[in-house]
C-alpha cells in the first residue's frame, strides 16, 4: 500500500496471528536508498520479497533494516533476508535494543510469560525454537532523536515500555510515525500495546504520548496498518 511518495506499507499474511491477520513492515526509498523496517517472521521472507517487487523496489536494492525492537514477529525473518541478500546490508537499532537483538541478553523468561498459556510440550517447543535462534549483528545504534539522512530524513525516537530499546521512526517528508509495537490499530482506532507483551505498561504509555506530540498525519502499526484520522487526538486519548 502507498503511503507517499517513497513510503509503502508491505502487508504480509501472518496467520499465526489468526485468520487474515497480516504484518505490516514498512518500506522506504528513494535513489539512494532502499531500507525495510523490521523483518517479519522465519518462513515469511519470499513474501516480503515479493511485495518488495511488488512495490516496485527490487530486493536488491535493499541496504538497510531498521529494526523497531526484538519480539520475534520483527526479527526471526532477519537472519533469512540477510542470507537471501547474499551482500551486505546494515542493520540498525535502538542502543537499548542491541543486546536481545545480538543474543547477549537472556529472553527466557519473557518467552515464558508470552506462551503461558501453552500446555508444557508447547511451550517447551516455544523455548527450544527461542535457544536455536540466529543472531544478527547490529552494525549501527541509534540514539533518541538522532535524525538519519536518507528517504528524505528519519528521526528515531526512542519509545521504551513495550521494549526496553523499542524505536519509533518519524519519517519527516510524509509526516508519518512508523510505530512498531509502541501502538496497534484494529479498523482505524489505536491502541496502546498489549499489556500481556510489554514490560513496562505506563512507561509504554508515556511513549505514545511522545508520539503525539509529533503531531504526526498517519502512523502505521505493525499490528492493524495504517491510521490516518485523527491520529494525534486519537492518540493523547491512550491512557
């Protein structure tokens, strides 16, 4: 879906989410550059490809991924694109972020309290799927407000609470937040992330109202897509 000019949103079926529900990565280019935001899951690469191609940006374009945070739904398809790329493409996040992304950090436990619900074979596939994880290295951290000089400009903002290192991107030529996980829409109205996967909720909170006083025209949510009706109002109402 085109967003403006040098922005679409790539919608990836997902049904692991449930029937029809989809991933929505986005993607930005101009001349210079071509950069994926966030990679989607293990298995769905072809498609995100395809609906690169699709958008009239061939993969090999591709030279940046920025990644929003490390839950697995925006990071298992990294390891995958970058072998599919077979060249190299830079991989930025948050400084917070870096360690979950890298493997430094341990993740069993939020594993564990994501899947609780599972009957114990279940979830102890769960696990062993988490420990066999690749690793990607970040070539490039990010810092809160750091404005980066491609696709028109890209100012990172640091948006913890769902994450500890979740970043948000503000694109400034479309006015538009590309919001990761920090909001989710459901038919046009947002919300504030999942309590059950974020660790600290009003931390999380405070961040969407970050996100407001952007004052931005459409924010895409990763989960639910795109908003474009009042979406700063909408977004001081999450409480």
């Amino acid at each position: 879906m085109r967003i403006a000019q040098g922005v679409e949103m790539l919608e990836i079926p997902s049904e692991m989410f449930g029937p029809g529900a989809k991933m929505n990565l986005t993607l930005l280019y101009d001349e210079q550059d071509a950069i994926l935001v966030d990679a989607g899951l293990a298995g769905c690469e072809r498609a995100i490809i395809a609906a690169m191609e699709a958008a009239g940006v061939p993969f090999d374009r591709l030279n940046k991924i920025i990644v929003t945070h490390h839950d697995f739904d925006h990071l298992s398809g990294l390891p995958g694109l970058l072998k599919l790329a077979g060249r190299k493409i830079e991989v930025l996040a948050h400084t917070e972020e870096i360690p979950y992304i890298e493997g430094t950090k341990d993740l069993t436990e939020k594993v564990k309290k994501a899947h609780a619900d599972l009957p114990a074979e279940q979830l102890e596939a769960q696990l062993e799927n988490y420990r066999k994880r690749e690793k990607v290295a970040v070539d490039i951290a990010l810092a809160d407000g750091q404005e980066l000089p491609y696709c028109g400009g890209i100012i990172a903002v640091h948006t913890p609470g769902h994450t500890p290192g979740h970043l948000c991107l503000y694109l400034k030529n479309a006015k538009t937040v590309v919001a990761g996980d920090a909001t989710v829409a459901d038919n046009g109205k947002l919300f504030g992330p999942a309590p059950i996967f974020t660790v600290d909720m009003p931390q999380a909170v405070k961040s969407v109202q970050k996100i407001a006083a952007l004052k931005p025209e459409k924010i895409i949510c990763y989960h639910g897509g795109l908003v474009s009706e009042r979406v700063a109002e909408q977004l001081l109402a999450i409480k």
